[in-house]
C-alpha cells in the first residue's frame, strides 16, 4: 500500500490518496471522524486546534456506501482557518525560527521568505497523517488488530505507568487532559504545561504506540529495506518535532547485561509433558506451545513481528515556536531580530501519540496486506485462518466485518 498527502498549513485544504486498501473494506464515517478529534485533544493545544478547524475528512473516490472499492481511496480535508483569515495566503517573514524548516525550506527552494516552507512542514499536515491512520486502522480492526498510545513524559515529569495493557490504554484513549496512565504525572504534566504557557516557552516529551494482536510472522529478516522495525522507525520519525525512536524498551536495553536484556521462552499454560510434573516439554506443533513474561523486544525480532504487542516510543521536542521568541538573524537585512511568535501550541506531545498511532497503525496494516494479499477483504479473512495462529502464541479468529454507515 501507499498514500501521498498534500496541502498546505493555510491553504484551503489538505488532500490525500490512499492506494492498496482492499475491496469489501467498511469504513464508518463515525470512526474517521472520532480518530480526527483525537487529534486535536491534549491540555497544552492551541487555539486552531481548539476551536478552528474541525479535521471534517471528505472521501472523493474509492468508496461506495461506506465501503472500499479497492480503487484509490481520495479525500479532502477544508482548512476553516482559511475563512477565519479571510486572504489566500499567509503572512511572510524573513526572519527564521530555530529549529524549524523556515531557514533550510527557503535556501532550499530558493524563497525569498519563510512562510512557504513552514507551511509544509507545519504540523497541520499530521491530519493528513491520522486520516490515512483512521482507514488502516479500519482494516487492522477487521482482524483483532489495536493500535493505541499513552504519554510517558511532558518536559521533566516522566509517567510510572507499569504495563501499558489494552484495557488501561482504551479507558484514556479519549477525553483525559494528557493521555496517561499515571494520575499522579498527568495532573503535575498539566501543571507544567501551565506554567510554560504562563512562561512563553513550549514543552515537549515522549509516547509510546502499542499495537495488540498481532501474529508472528509480519515483517522479514531478509533485506535491511524489509526489516518491519526499520520501516516503524522511518515512519514515527517523520512526524513533525520528533526526534528519536525506540522500538521496545530501546536505549534501557542498551545499558543491560544480556541476561536482562532478551525476552526468555518458557512453556504455555496446558502444555503437554512427558515424564510428570518434572519431565519435558512434549514437541510443539507451532507457536502456541510457548509463552514470554516480558516484552523488551517491543514485538519485534529481527525484523518481524513475535506474537507480542509491538511497542514504539517517540521522543518530541519543544515546539519551536516561542512566544518569548529565540534569537535569530533576519536574512535581508543580515541584523539580529528574536524569531517570531505564530499561533501555536504549548505542548503536543498527547496529540503526536495519536499521530504515532496513525503511522504505526499504517505501517503495520502494510506488512498485513503483503502477508495476505490485499485485493478482497473476504480473501485475506480466508488467508489469516493459516496465519492467525501464531498471535501471541494463541489461536484467534477474524473479527466480523463491520458495515459503513
């Protein structure tokens, strides 16, 4: 599969096709639209975010009574903000921001100020980002396949969440200030967050995407470009602000002798041994005869998926759009200026987990339809009898079809 987004910060949309979903697929205008305001939720959100635009996503081809045809898949989502400004275009400045695309864009391309690469590079794009995640997600779901994500850290306060399970994760998937499982973090998270606002200054911190269901098997060793941990990598890294990726417990795997590092095989519950309670393992038929009490791997060995929920962790930076401003150099008349103040976030962290669980959930519907074949969904169903069985070491069963309103 692929998809290609386009559009710009201001300008009157943003628009998207996705490519490889296959036929028979429903997609219920009620879970696209929830998946969208997710995005915009999180203590620490602007006010376009807030209050501006409504991320109403339009398909314009490649759906028929809420159901995919297999063709391209195009949609549309309007800019209100356009409207709201009342001109076409934003305002140009020549002086940059640090650590945005402003500087780089503009002698990239050659502009002569910097509103036109920021525009792009604008984290106005990630809605594109999380509509192509809503209808992965659609199929993902077709299989007992979940994607969702928590906040480890805002700025210097870091989460003691535990063991981020489906059940934890689904009850702060909507509606709580900062998505975490640690009251006590979340409520010093907001506090910070506050108080950098009161500060003019901007937060940022890390989320982790966990993915439950999956089979063994997705992925390959192969080639280093067929490594589905390289691909997780790629795609969380190019969310806009962030800056390092961690598939699993990451850099704390790193500082650990090898007997603490891996995840050790032991025997399932109910398997079959032979000599009494002490004797061996009878020889197993499949995955199903094993069973792991961690999960430092994040899911993934080698390139291709274990069995286990795939964990990847983000690391976001502060935005670099200060109220206070950063110092900086105006390009045409070569005189120090401070950086200037756009509309912006405090912090975003909680909203790019819910990007983190778009382009995972993407990455991971890929490597599902290369395993089945995507063409018919009802064909893949008949496909996963064969491949189910490796999920976590249990037998599973694809989940009803769910028909389009």
């Amino acid at each position: 599969m692929r998809h290609l987004l386009a559009g710009e910060s201001h300008g009157p949309a943003l628009v998207g096709v996705v490519e490889g979903l296959p036929a028979g697929l429903p997609l219920a205008p009620d879970f696209v639209r929830a998946e969208m305001a997710r995005r915009r939720e999180g203590h620490g959100r602007g006010p376009r975010a807030r209050g501006v635009e409504d991320d109403e996503v339009r398909f314009l081809a490649g759906l028929a009574d809420g159901v995919t045809l297999g063709s391209p898949l195009a949609f549309v989502i309007e800019n209100r903000g356009l409207a709201a400004r009342g001109r076409g275009s934003p305002q140009g400045w020549t002086v940059p921001r640090p650590g945005h695309a402003d500087y780089a864009g503009l002698v990239k391309y050659g502009y002569t100020e910097c509103g036109p690469a920021a525009e792009r590079a604008s984290g106005r794009a990630t809605a594109g980002l999380v509509a192509v995640g809503a209808c992965a997600k659609a199929l993902l779901r077709e299989f007992g396949i979940e994607v969702l994500s928590h906040v480890l850290a805002i700025g210097g306060v870091t989460a003691a969440a535990g063991a981020p399970t489906a059940a934890r994760l689904r009850r702060i998937r909507a509606g709580t200030p900062v998505r975490c499982l640690d009251a006590r973090a979340a409520a010093a998270m907001v506090a910070a967050i506050d108080a950098a606002r009161a500060d003019g200054t901007t937060l940022g911190g890390c989320f982790e995407v966990v993915a439950f269901g999956l089979p063994v098997g997705l992925g390959s060793c192969a080639q280093p470009d067929t490594r589905l941990d390289a691909w997780l990598a790629a795609d969380v890294m190019a969310i806009p602000g962030v800056k390092a990726v961690a598939i699993g417990d990451g850099l704390e795997v790193a500082a650990r002798p090898g007997h603490e590092a891996h995840d050790e095989f032991w025997p399932a519950p109910g398997a079959r041994r032979r000599g009494g309670a002490g004797g061996r393992v009878a020889p197993a038929r499949g995955p199903a005869a094993v069973a792991r009490a961690t999960n430092r791997a994040g899911g993934i060995e080698a390139g291709v998926t274990n069995g286990q929920p795939v964990r990847v962790r983000g690391w976001c930076k502060p935005l670099p759009t200060l109220r206070r401003g950063l110092r900086s150099v105006d390009l045409v008349t070569g005189r120090a200026e401070s950086a200037p103040w756009v509309r912006s976030d405090t912090c975003v962290v909680p909203a790019a987990g819910v990007v983190g669980e778009a382009v995972v959930a993407w990455r991971l519907a890929c490597a599902l339809v290369e395993a089945l074949g995507g063409s018919r969904l009802d064909v893949m169903r008949e496909r996963w009898r064969a491949l189910a069985p490796g999920r976590g070491g249990r037998p599973a069963r694809a989940a009803p079809a769910r028909r389009g309103r």
